[in-house]
C-alpha cells in the first residue's frame, strides 16, 4: 500500500486538524465495515460542510490518493472497507433532515440515519418505506449507494424508486445534482440512478431529494405456518395470484424457525414448532385493510396449517421481533456465514426451494435461509466453522453452485447488499463480458484517476480467506 | 452528409433485401419524426429477429456508419430523426407482448405499442400506468429511451419506474441485459436507468420486463372550475396537503379552456365558460375510493367555483375527452407551437403561475398552459405564426425566459419528452458544465465511435429554424 503523507498534510492545512484525523484510533474505527475486515487509512474526513467533499477529491485526484466514503459502515460486503488505504470520508457530521410537508420529501444529507428520516416523515403523516434491518444505525448515504432494501420492497420498492434528485461530486471533484426536487425529470442522461447503487465508485453523494408516501392508516399482522418450505412457497404465490399485495411478507424455512427458536428459547409459533412460516402485514386505508383481510383469513385457512393475527401492535411487534432475531441466532450453527442476499423470479420459486433442500444434502452445511417473498429477495445462510478446512471447502463450493443455480433460474447474486468484496467471485456469473467492460468503461470515464473506492466490484476477491477484527458491533445480534 | 453505399451494400447481403430497405419510400418515412424534420437515411432496417439489431450496429462500427433507432416516431423533440443520415433500425416488427400473471411482469420487446401492452394487461387483471398522449401509436421502446410520463405520473410514476429489465445491444453491437425478471436488483452498476431515459444514444434496447400493479377496481372522476389560475394551483396544493393522491389530476388554465371550447364548440364545463378547470380522478379499491370521494368533495365545496362528479364511466370519458384535445386545439391561435413540457416543484406553483401571467403579456403572445398537477409537469405552448418574424423572435424570447425562469424555480425543463435536437439550447440551463461533460464522457465510453443517434443532446440545434414536412400523422390532432 502506498503512502501520502504529504498530500495528507496538505489537506490537513487546507481543512483543519478537527476535519482531517489520523490518530490511531480514528483511522482504525474507519478501517473496516460489517465484513470485519480491516485496512487501515492515512486519515478520516469528517467534512463540516458539503463543499468540503468537492476540496478533498480534487486533492486526491492531484496527488492520486485512494478515498473510500463511509456512513455507519453497516454493510457487509466490505463496500465501505479501505481496501488501497488512503482517505476515508465519513460522512456522518452531515445530517441534515427537512420534511417538505406539502409536496411529502424529505431533503437529506447523506450522513442521516435512515431511522431518523422515517420518523421526521411520520410525525407529519409521511411515510418512508425502504428499512434496511440496520435502519437505526445506517446512513442514507449507504443506502444509496448500495440501492438497500428492506422488508417492504415487493409492495413498496427499494431506496432507488424513493430517490428523486442527488446531489454530490464527481469523482474529479466537480459539484453536480442529478434530478430537481419534481417527480419528473427528463433533461440529459440519468446519471442519479447511475449513481445509485454504485457502491461508491462513480461519485459521492452529499444530498439526496426522497419522495414519501402517505402514511398508512392501518396495519395488520398475520402469522401463519405450513407443512413444508414448498407449501409454504406455493401458498405465498396463490396469496399474489389473488392480486394481494402485503406491505410485509416475510418466509422462515424451517432452519430459521429452528435457530430463532433456540435462540430466544421460545416457540415462534406455539404448537406449530419447527415449521416454515410466513409473517405478512397488510397496510392502507382502514377500509382497504378491512376488505383485504377478509380475503388473506380465507386464503391462511385454506393453506396454512395455522395462522394468528395479532391482536394488537404490541402483539404485531413481538412476532416482527422474532424475525429480525433469525439472522443472529444462526450463529447457534456456526461460527462463519456467507450470507447471501439472492434474488429469485416467482416463476422459479419452487425450482429454486427444491435446489435449496438438495444443496443442504449434499453440502452437509446447516443452510437456513429467509426473506422477502413479495419480492423474491431470500436470505440464504450457509453456516460453517472456521477452524473446520472441510467445512470452509464446503462452504465455498455451496456458494458457487448457489450462484450458479440463481443466474440459471432468471435471478441475481445480490438484491440489497451489492457486490463491495464479497460478491467479487460471483459478478462474472450474473454478467457477460460485455456488461462488464461496459461497467468498467462508466467507471473510467467518470473517475479517470480511479481514486473512488478502487478494488470494489470488478477485481476478485475471496473475503472468506482474510482474517476478521474481533469487534461487537453495536448492530450486531450475537 | 457522408454517404456509405458500400457498408449498406455489405448490410443487404447480410440480412437481405427484405429487413434492410433503400426505396424512396421507406427511407422518407423514417427520415422524420412527430417534429417533422426530415433528414433522409440510407436505409432502413426492419429486423426479425433481436439479434439482427447486434449485426446492423457492428457493420456500422467497423464502416462509422450512424444509426438511429426508431419505433413509431411519435416523440416531438426530434429524437427519432436520423440527423447525420445513415442507417434506422425500425423496431415495430419486434412486438411480443407476454403477461406473466402470477409475478404481474410483462415481458415485452421494443416495438410493442403501449396501448397494446395496457390492454394485454389489462385482461388479466393487471395495470400499466405510464400513459403517453399518444399511447395508441407509440412504442414502449420509445417510451423507455424518453422515459416517457403521462396523466398518471403524480400518483403512481413514469416509464422507469415501471422497468425491471432492459435487453438490447452496446452501441458497439455486443448483446448485453440490464436486470432480471425481480423487483430487486443489486449487481453492479445500474446501466439499466442509464439507458432509460438516454434517447437512443447509450444503446439500443430490444425488450424490457416491465411491472405491472394490480387494476384498480374503482375509478371516479370530477371536474372543477376556479376564479383563475393562482387559486386552481392553491387548491390543488391544499388537496395534496390533505394526502389525497389522486390518480390524475389535470390543469387547464383559461386560454387552454377557451381553446378547447373554441375547437368542440362545446363549454368544457356548462356555466363556468372560460375558466381554469381541475380535471381528476381517483382509482383505487372501492371502499378506499369512497373514503376519497368524500374528502375531495368536501375540498371541491370550499375551494371551487363549481364541480360535478362524472356519473357513469361514458360521461367521464366525454370529459377526459375534452382534456385529450386541448393540446390540437391550439393551433387556432396560431400555426407553429413551442411545446414545452417544463417540471415545477410544488413550492413554487404560485410564482410560476405569475410569471406565466407576466410571460403572456410581455410577449404579447398566447402561452395556454395545461398539465399535470400532480407531479408539476406543465406543458407550456408559445402559439405564434411562422410568418410573422416579429412573433417567432417573441416566442424564442419567451421560450428563454421560460426556460431560465424553470431552473431558478426549482424545476426541470423537461419532465417527460426528453432533449433530442428541440431542448438542445436550453440544456446547459438546466446542467453545469461538469454534469454535461460527465454526460459526454459516459456517451464516449460506451459509443466510443460515436455511431449511435449523433447529433442529439450536446450540440445545439434550433430546430424552429428548420422548415417542416407538411404531412398529415396519425395521432396530429389538426
């Protein structure tokens, strides 16, 4: 890794000791994500104003200094890790948030928490749909740079669909807004949604415009189980076929129902021990919720082995609190997870589920897997020990034929987390070598000095081979 | 104009004389597009299959011959006309339209029309929003290189809020597909967006996976009339305050209204002659509507002049019919139009809404001004006589004015027709130098021999200077 210290000097002259930090322990909080894996910068930016940004790249484009930009670091791909050193801006110190009541956006800085933005948007009867799991600790920033998602993609969409107008810097340095703050945009080549998703490689965004929805009058939850993940699968597309449209339709196999089980030493649903389920909620007008209630309590008796609504929010809570335990509690199964965020077409869900059932066989690796049915969006998690080269052996050759299998089926390698490090092996599997020279292509164009976040996406990289920091992380489960 | 007799040559031996057509005839039809500036190509090229597109763009690389994709050419920017000759790729003879009906997709390729793709659809239960005046005869092809909007944008979005997935060829000729058939989609970057909205110039798409919600059972329709326009858009922004989203919510301001009386010979609204009117309409479930309709009763009671609600599905339709013509009808107060579909956000309705007051008097010409609401798409139209230099200078005048003034708004001047040779001059009002050139480096990147629809966007062209084709189409309303 080479070192800058004179252009880290220099920028510290033009910025200020209090924005540019390179004591020891900055540097180490911003060497690392939720990958765990850690490459020390030269310093941390913590920019007091937007402009600040714009001073730095351009210092780093003269001197040719990597910068990797940073909110919480939530993400487990190893996006927001600094893998050629250099700078690091966290852009947490700008968070600004403002609720254009009328017109229902919300105008952000990058470094706001995403659970902040959805609460300033309720208390004035708005509602912003995309919740990460880590939407109390994450930063809008990453959210958009990795196009999160979230429990409410299939009826709602993806940070991208609430995304209306960027603004930030090229990677040059040059101050740019893709989009205004209108619903509509038709004015020159779309480079927001170019850069949404980008995992910071092609631009860095300092502001973003975030359309809002009206606030649903009414919720409602249901809890229902089946015999098995196929039934269950089968059922959630008869539920779509009826034009049924849940807020929230989340799928535990069996696996998962298990370990959540284990974990919080009780059942996720009495007398249905150990059975797949599927926790939906349906939100709308009160009137809307009524009439569709009626059709999904019709639907669960005739498909499910049982259901439970929940009597009331604190009721609804207590079964959402589970789900959002499942992640964690795998670790009951092993020390190491690829966790891997697939996305399947419906028409491929069965296919898929069965390929899932034969890859636990074979593998001998505990693989439970959940996720948002409403879009397709599974969580598979393929479970193994470290210290056990067998299993590590087992686990890679699961997650390859995993990867495979998905492409084959219609589907893609990564429905919210993106590629960072870890999806590297895999990149090639979803694109030919067409779409990648064209990425690639974007990437020189736009950062001709490839100094944003350099070794992402296109390089691979076996992140299962490099030692993790041993830290607790405030958003992790175990 | 460079001509390429031996590369068309090469072409016809290689696909035949039957998809690649040089006749007089054919070559004049696709020399032009709805802005009825001609400029003749050598052929054109009616592929069978997608892969043939594949072909025509990689003789035209190795030979520098420029191509120009069109579908039926109903754009009014001259988007679709071949500017530097060469050769057009007509994409009408591919035209599948498949529902997928348990995911609501539709897999569609490029030709396809939209009201087709509405109605497939429709017949099975399923919606498609983006709506197009000219739905009937546009392609969805089309539609995805403008991201074409419509009256439904406020409520439900535009074209590329509707894409899940591009297929289709690099400018280079390599075949590529942007996205699965999911709803998430997180590998790589996202050259899907890139290419909507792009206008023929960042590469050719061939089919699309488009997403489909579920029809709405109910649909209720209400005019309303007001003193003048500051209280129609005063209204308006108090409806939407109340979170009432209706499905469209159209503005005609006076002039819009008295040229529509003028062209029917009909009061658009009996007893409220030669007022502004707010034409809307609500969708959604039945009990969800009738929730609705009070609330905007109970606005129309305080706000308006007058309203009435349509009482069977023929006498809404005779209303929206109305709406439908008011934009042909204005060519009563003159013979050339600059139609300009400019984005206001909704902060700035009012002062728009006097400038607009102001623009009419100081040019001294008719501007009627109608639009969508809702998303703050206004279509601007500077009637003048093309015979009379002193009203083409007021009009260019007026259109500069209007342009800057969007832009110190807020606003976007395009909301939904796109740039193509019309908006060129007023592009860099809305972009900075470093947005255009990040546009211009990104278009090298992936077309780096310039072949694909030169001559669009960048370089500016005032195409009222051009004569125009005196020809009768389809969808012209006089």
């Amino acid at each position: 890794m080479k070192l800058n210290p004179r252009a880290t000097a220099a920028l510290r002259r033009k910025l200020g000791a209090k924005v540019v930090l390179t004591d020891e322990a900055s540097c180490y909080a911003a060497s690392f994500d939720s990958s765990k894996i850690s490459f020390l910068p030269e310093a941390v930016i913590k920019p007091r104003k937007e402009a600040e940004v714009g001073v730095v790249l351009t210092l780093a484009n003269r001197h040719g200094v990597p910068v990797t930009v940073r909110g919480r670091g939530t993400t487990l791909t190893g996006a927001a890790a600094p893998m050629a050193g250099g700078w690091v801006i966290d852009m947490r110190s700008l968070a600004d948030i403002r609720i254009e009541t009328d017109a229902g956006l919300a105008e952000v800085q990058a470094g706001a928490v995403v659970g902040d933005i959805q609460r300033a948007a309720e208390a004035q009867g708005w509602f912003y749909p995309p919740d990460p799991s880590s939407k109390e600790y994450c930063t809008i920033g990453g959210n958009i740079a990795c196009n999160a998602g979230g429990m409410h993609g299939g009826k709602y969409g993806v940070t991208r669909d609430f995304v209306v107008a960027l603004r930030g810097f090229l990677p040059t340095g040059e101050a740019v807004t893709w989009g205004t703050a209108t619903k509509k945009f038709a004015a020159g080549f779309n480079l927001r949604d170019l850069w949404i998703g980008s995992e910071g490689m092609l631009g860095v965004v300092t502001g973003a415009v975030l359309k809002l929805i009206p606030q649903p009058a009414e919720r409602w939850t249901l809890l229902t189980s089946f015999k098995d993940e196929e039934q269950a699968l089968t059922a959630a597309l008869a539920l779509f076929r009826a034009r049924v449209q849940p807020a929230i339709c989340e799928f535990l196999d069996a696996d998962s129902v298990r370990c959540a089980e284990s974990a919080t030493k009780q059942a996720v649903f009495a007398g249905q021990a150990g059975r797949p389920v599927i926790l939906l909620e349906l939100a709308g007008g009160k009137s809307e919720v009524r009439e569709l209630k009626r059709t999904v309590l019709a639907w669960a008796a005739e498909q499910a082995t049982a259901h439970r609504a929940a009597k009331t929010r604190a009721e609804a809570e207590q079964l959402w609190a589970v789900r959002r335990k499942c992640s964690g509690a795998m670790f009951e199964l092993g020390d190491a997870k690829l966790n891997e965020d697939v996305v399947l077409p419906m028409r491929s869900y069965l296919a898929f589920i069965r390929f899932l059932a034969a890859l636990k066989r074979e593998s001998g690796l505990p693989i439970p897997t959940f996720g948002h049915v409403a879009d397709g969006n599974l969580h598979v998690n393929i479970m193994y020990h470290r210290a056990i080269p067998a299993e590590e052996r087992a686990a890679e050759k699961a997650v390859q034929r995993l990867m495979r299998t998905v492409v084959e089926l219609g589907g893609a390698i990564s429905g919210e987390h993106g590629i960072g490090l870890a999806k590297t092996p895999f990149l090639r599997i979803q694109h030919n070598a067409a779409e990648v020279r064209a990425m690639q292509a974007v990437k020189t164009a736009l950062d001709p000095q490839g100094i944003l976040n350099p070794g992402k996406m296109f390089d691979v990289v076996r992140i299962w081979k490099f030692a993790r920091e041993q830290v607790k992380l405030p958003w992790d489960h175990k």
